[in-house]
C-alpha cells in the first residue's frame, strides 16, 4: 500500500477493488467532478436533488417556451468551462464572438449619442482597447484619459497578494482618479455582471482578477460566448449523455441525508474506533459506500453535511454571504431589438438578450433581461416590475413602443451568487478538507474567481484532482487543463 492509499485511511483490500466515489450535487462543479473522476477510472455515482442536471443555470417549460432561468454567458479566457462544453459535445452550441463587441444604449443621453461600444482591436495588450476607449460616447475625454491610466494601474496589481482582499474595489477606483460616471459607464457595467456587485461593495481581490485576466491578459481574452440553445440541452441532457458514456451511475430527485466516516466492520459487526474506514452516503432507502466523496453543493448546504473535524471552522460558510438575480422576461409580438444583446445607461435595465432562437418561439420576439445585484426588487411583484421595466424598454427600443406584449414573467434566484465584499477570500475553503476522503467544490470554494461558471469548473477540477492524488489514480487528463488555466 502506497503513502497516498495510507494517508487517506482506504481499507486493506482497497488496491485490489476499483476506486469508487460519491459525487453530492448535481451542477456543474458536481457534472465536472463526476466526469474528472471517472475519466481515471474510478467508479463514480452522482446524486442530486433536484430532477434535473446543471445546478442555477437551467432550463425549464412554460407552454411553448424553453426558458432559461437566467441568462450566462462566459469569455474566451474562461477556459475550464470551455473545457467543460468540449467534454459534453457542446462547444458548438455555445460560441463565442470573433471579437469582442459589447453594444451600450444611455437611455439619458441626447439621440445622437445614446449608441456607444466596447470593443477590441487584434493589437497586443492593452492597445486592444485603445480604439474603444478613445471613441466611447459615454465618457468626456478626461474621464477615459483617467480610466486608461487606472487599468494601467490595475494590470500591475499582483493578484495573490492577500491584502488586496480586504480592499473595496470602489474605493480603489476612486483612489485612482475614476468619477461616479465612470464607474457606472464602465466598470461597474462589467463589474456587475461579473461580480454581481458594484464596486462599493466587491473585494479588490476580485475585481481585479475579473479585469486583469478578462480585459488585460491577452487581446481575445474578454471575447463573449453564450448558449444558442436552452441551458438545458448543455448542462442537463449533453451532460447526463456523457456522465452516462463515462460510467458515472446518475441519480437525480436524491437528496442525501448525511455523510459520515465510520470504521472498518468486523465480522461480529462491530466497528473500530479509528477513521480507517470508508465513506458513507445516507439517502433515502439506500447507503453508498465510497472511498472519495466530493460535496458540490451550495456553502449552507456543505455547512449543514459536513461531518464533525472536516473542516476547522465550518461556521465560516455561513458568512459567506449571497446575492440575488432577478430575471424579467418579456416576449413581444413583433422584432423590437436587431442586436443579439445590449449593455444599458441611465436605465434599471442592465443587460437584455434576445432569446427568441433557443427559446422556440416562432412569432414576434422574446427578450430576456438579467438584472444583477437586484436585492432591492427581488421580492417585488410581477405587476410592480411590469410598470417599470415595459417603459424602460421602451426608451431604449422605440420598436416598442408600437408592439404588443404577449407575455411577461419573471424568475428569481434569491441566492444566486455569493457575495464578492472585501474579506470573502478568507471564508473561501480549499477543496480538501480535514477529513481524508472528503472534499469540496462550487463556485464559492477558494478558485479565485467569482461565482461564475468558470469558478464552479474549476472548482469541480481542483476537487477531482485532489481525489485522485489521494487515490493513486492517474491525473494526466487534468494537466492540460490546469496548463490553460493557469
């Protein structure tokens, strides 16, 4: 028996048996984990919940419509959930722009000034941006003089430094010269689809990794590719088809109630005090033994599984703290928006995604409209957001005005994200834990990143790959991604 088999207490027999793992949550840190696993052999099961695949970036039915609950969409240097959409056979139904192109509409500004863009040129680093910034309507020309010399600034930031942690990236920018317009004109309008927060209230540390790695790392770095079919289709049925192809046992609408670690049983059934023995999974009308379980499920959740010593504050997780995102749907009897998508100013309209392809729908047009750090409205009735957000559309579609709104809904995630504020870093476990065996993975774990499907890859790699080191199993399939990552 090897050193790693030794310092993770598997029983005598265990180089004679297949590895076998339990996989506690079915998104795509879970999915991801799952598939890590079995790709090196091990045999892995996979429990969820809920009856469906992919966590809160699904999809479900209201009548003719495949709805996504909420729009995602991720960047070219997002390469372990790229990873991820290659491992399902999914890269072609979520591509990327060939360039970076973010239209943005200032519902406040004179006509002639109300379009402006976000874009990238083929130049190197960060003269990429340098054509967009000199020409962004949206800003004087002392604003974006200003906003040059801070992302300088930004870029020579080091990233793993703790301290930078602890620092508001609101009161950095200001530190660096950035008025409110600015702020909200620019950073916060990346900011806050990133980070689901304003810069007031987002860890430097994290800010500044969205920036650096997003728009300052390589010139097609910050290019946007989102699904053209329901997220459904990618994180639920292309994602059970190749868990079911690499052996994984699926198993969804089961939810575990507990894990624990008990000794070996002898054969009068007893059990040793020690923790030499193997895991076990309790759902109901079944016990699943195993010698890795990955927990990938939300940090109250994990708070609640964790057995006793697995981690040496565990009532850190419940300070994690979260943030909701409110979703509005609006399906219109005719084409209001010739754009695919837009950033919007001066509005309570975020960002709006024409949905109308993947969603099904036949006639007129349906747009989507994600609306982040939305703790102020998340509880309001339909009727409320109908009054204020059809007018709103309005501004900044003239189209329609004159079309006729077949449907409106909404959807809420009250927990969408955690929260990004200054000091989260520290709260951010790792994926092992001090229990041998036992490890973690979502998008809330120490990746570095925000809570974004990128984080939860990663997440569920970093949790794989620990696994496996334990185990003895082979991990040459992980460093070629780990390479693209890094």
């Amino acid at each position: 028996m090897n050193d790693a088999t030794q310092d993770e207490g598997l029983d005598a027999d265990s180089a004679s048996r297949p590895a076998t793992a339990v996989v506690v949550g079915g998104g795509l840190a879970g999915i991801t984990a799952a598939l890590a696993l079995a790709d090196a052999g091990v045999r892995v099961t996979l429990l969820e919940g809920r009856p469906r695949l992919g966590g809160l970036a699904f999809s479900f039915q209201r009548d003719a419509l495949t709805v996504d609950n909420g729009q995602h969409v991720y960047l070219r240097c997002c390469t372990a959930y790229r990873w991820f959409l290659g491992r399902v056979d999914g890269a072609d139904l979520a591509p990327l722009q060939a360039r970076l192109d973010v239209p943005v509409l200032d519902a406040g500004a004179k006509p002639g000034r109300r379009l402006g863009r976000i874009g990238r040129t083929a130049l190197p680093v960060p003269l990429h941006l340098a054509r967009s910034l000199a020409t962004y309507p949206h800003l004087s020309l002392a604003e974006r003089a200003k906003v040059g010399r801070a992302a300088l600034a930004l870029k020579r930031l080091d990233l793993a430094d703790p301290a930078l942690d602890t620092q508001s990236f609101g009161g950095w920018l200001a530190a660096h010269g950035q008025s409110e317009r600015a702020i909200e004109a620019l950073w916060d309008l990346v900011g806050v689809a990133t980070l689901n927060a304003v810069a007031g209230d987002a860890s430097l540390g994290l800010a500044a990794m969205v920036f650096k790695t997003g728009l300052l790392s390589a010139p097609g770095a910050a290019d946007i590719g989102w699904a053209r079919v329901p997220l459904g289709e990618l994180h639920d049925r292309l994602a059970r088809k190749a868990l079911d192809s690499a052996g994984v046992r699926t198993e969804v609408r089961t939810r575990v109630t507990s894990i624990s670690r008990p000794g070996p049983i002898h054969q009068d059934g007893s059990i040793s005090p020690h923790e030499n023995g193997r895991w076990r999974v309790q759902v109901p009308g079944e016990t699943l033994d195993a010698d890795a379980v990955v927990l990938a499920v939300p940090q109250r959740e994990a708070h609640d599984l964790l057995p006793e010593g697995a981690l040496d504050a565990p009532e850190r997780l419940l300070d994690i703290g979260t943030v909701p995102i409110l979703n509005i749907h609006v399906v219109y009897d005719r084409k209001v928006l010739s754009r695919p998508f837009f950033a919007a100013l001066g509005s309570p309209v975020q960002w709006v995604f024409d949905r109308t392809e993947a969603s099904g729908l036949k006639e007129g047009q349906y747009l989507a409209l994600s609306q982040s750090v939305a703790q102020d409205e998340i509880d309001e009735p339909v009727s409320a957001l109908r009054e204020r957000y059809l007018p709103e559309l309005e501004r900044l579609l003239p189209r329609a005005r004159d079309a006729a709104v077949q449907d409106f809904f909404v959807t809420r995630e009250r927990t969408a994200t955690f929260a990004p504020a200054p000091g989260v870093g520290r709260l951010r476990p790792g994926a092992r834990t001090e229990a041998p065996g036992l490890y973690l993975a979502g998008a809330w774990t120490a990746t570095g990143w925000p809570a974004t499907m990128e984080s939860a890859v990663r997440s569920g790699v970093s949790a794989a790959d620990a696994a496996l080191d334990a185990l003895g199993r082979p991990r040459d399939h992980l460093v070629e991604l780990f390479e693209e990552a890094a």
